[in-house]
C-alpha cells in the first residue's frame, strides 16, 4: 500500500510550553496509482499510433549468369522519357532522342499541375488508342542525373501516381544524346 508520512509532530522540545502530540496522517495512494494506470491504458488503447507510409517498388528478380540479358522491344509511341537534373529541372521527349515522334523534341519542364503532368495525362489517355490495343499503355522512362536530389525522384514518383502511368522505369544508364541532354540540364549547377 502507498502511503504519505509526515513528520513526528509535537511532544516537549526544551523547556516552556506544552504542546500536545500530532497524530501521523496516512495518505493512500493506491486508488491515485490505479487511476494513473487505467487513465495511461485507456490513452494507449484508444490513441491510433501514425503508421508508416512506404511506396510499392516492383524490382526485377536478380539477374543469374547464365542467362544474357533479353532485350524488349518497345513501340517508340507509347514511350516517354523524362530526365531529372539540378534545381527542379526536366527534359523529355516522346519515343527515342535518335528519332523523335513528331512535336517529341527534348523539350524543358518543371514539376505539379502546370509541368511534366500536363505532358503525361493526355498521353496516358491516347497511347492506348494509338497503338490500338488497350493492354498496352504508356511507359516511362525516368532516367535522374547525379546532380538530381531524391525530392526529385519521389516528385516524378508522385506524378506517376497521380497520372496513373500503367508502366515505368527508373534508368541510370544514358546514351551519348541523353549525357549532351543531362549537362545542358545541369549547366551552372554547382
């Protein structure tokens, strides 16, 4: 059991007055103990804890040796680029840097409502139409530069999300057009 002492109290302490004795007072605490307990368990109980956000990432099964690569081929239409640089910059192009789809020059853009989702919603829609079948959709292909900032990959990340893009790729190897494309993107960073 808790218990609160307080001190001896009275009795003769020298000469002069006589005091009388105070008694002890016993404080239990037990029942301010259980409260503390039950008010702590109900809190815990009905508190719902923030859970851990984490996004879905489909990686390739671990390439064996005996087996050399299989290269897919792709229709050049139902694919875009997008190249991340430096300071929130991108470049894309529609089908492949060495034969552009018409209007698929590499051309400059930035993030959210007014940059890359703009390019990719109308061709999330149209790809499916244009090839004729409704199985294959868009391919993204996004290919950050060294100088890109991992904010820069969870915002393309974001906006494939959003633009519900059935298919895409993060790419780290860049042919000669796309490395003259990367630095003029990051031409004067630092």
């Amino acid at each position: 059991m808790a218990e609160l002492n307080t001190g001896d109290g009275g009795g003769k302490k020298g000469g002069g007055k006589v005091r009388s004795k105070k008694q002890n007072s016993k404080v239990d605490l037990t029942a301010m103990v259980d409260l503390a307990f039950l008010l702590i368990t109900f809190f815990m109980l009905t508190t719902s804890l923030s859970k851990p956000k984490a996004m879905d990432l489909g990686l390739p099964d671990k390439e064996t040796d005996d087996k050399p690569p299989v290269d897919i081929k792709v229709d050049q239409r139902r694919t875009v680029t997008v190249i991340l640089g430096d300071n929130d910059k991108i470049k894309w192009f529609h089908g492949l840097i060495e034969t552009p789809e018409p209007g698929g020059k590499p051309q400059d853009i930035g993030y959210g409502k007014e940059g890359i989702r703009t390019v990719l919603l109308p061709r999330v829609k149209s790809i499916p139409e244009v090839t004729g079948d409704k199985d294959k959709g868009l391919i993204v292909i996004i290919k950050p530069t060294k100088k890109s900032t991992y904010k820069n990959l969870v915002d393309i990340l974001d906006e494939m999300a959003i633009c519900k893009v059935p298919t895409y790729a993060i790419v780290n190897d860049f042919s000669d057009p796309e490395k003259k494309l990367a630095e003029e993107l990051n031409k004067g960073a630092k």
